[in-house]
C-alpha cells in the first residue's frame, strides 16, 4: 500500500510539473487584427436598398486569422472587428446583384483581395470595378 501512495504522489507530481511547462504552448493563439469599415458600391452608387446581407473578410496567402462578418446596412456601409492583418480575401453573402455577379462575389470565389494594415482603415468596394479587374485577369491567363 505504501509503494503505491508513493507511486501515486510522484506521478501526480510529474503531471503538474509537465503541463505547468505547457500552458503557453497550449493556450489561445493570439492574432494581429483590427477594425474595418466601408462602403460597397456598384459603380458610382451606394447600395441603398433593404440589403440583408454581410461581408466575409476571410485571411489568404499567408494571413493568419479567422473568417469574420459584418451586416451590410442599407446604405451599403459596414464596420467589421477582428479582422487579419494581412492579405484578406473580401466576399458578400445575400448580395442582391443577380446570380452572375453574386456568385462572382460569393466568400469562397470573390476576387476581392485587400491587404489591412495594423490599423483601422476604411475602404471602398467598387463591385463593377472588381468585376472588371477579374475580367481583364482572367484575359491574361494563359
């Protein structure tokens, strides 16, 4: 009975000792983020419709991060928290634009990219001129 209270005590020990060592190893991943706002629009308009949708800053090449969202008002500005540092992939969700253009624009396929520095930063989403930009792109592709 003594050799296994002792057994016991030195194993429980060794486990403290062991996991102590680990808890910054194991805790939370901290990420550089911050917060961004804007506008969405579609040429030289707001949208400024009931739009019930959202963008999805998703981090790409590289970025390190987690997908966030934020509710597109219906004058077709939003504030999203949280965001990567880095490269970002930008998609819209309910994008009332028809379905050529929304799927164009649907988180996993948009060809929005924007690099968000350290800071709080605004930027314009022109969707036409995206539009235009994956167009000439995709022309000089081989």
């Amino acid at each position: 009975m003594r050799w296994h209270a002792g057994y016991l005590s030195s194993t429980i020990t060794t486990l403290i000792l062991l996991l102590s060592g680990c808890g910054e190893e194991l805790g939370p991943e901290q990420f550089e983020t911050t917060q961004v706002s804007g506008i969405i629009r579609l040429g030289g308009r707001s949208i400024d419709q009931d739009w019930k949708g959202w963008i999805e800053f998703i981090p790409v090449d590289g970025t390190v991060g987690k997908l966030r969202s934020a509710t597109i008002r219906p004058d077709g500005s939003f504030e999203a928290d949280r965001v990567a540092v880095g490269w970002n992939q930008i998609g819209l969700v309910n994008a009332p634009l028809g379905p050529d253009l929304a799927s164009k624009f649907h988180p996993f396929s948009s060809p929005i990219r924007r690099k968000i520095p350290d800071h709080r930063i605004e930027i314009e989403i022109n969707l036409y001129e995206e539009a235009i930009k994956d167009q000439n792109a995709a022309l000089r592709r081989p």
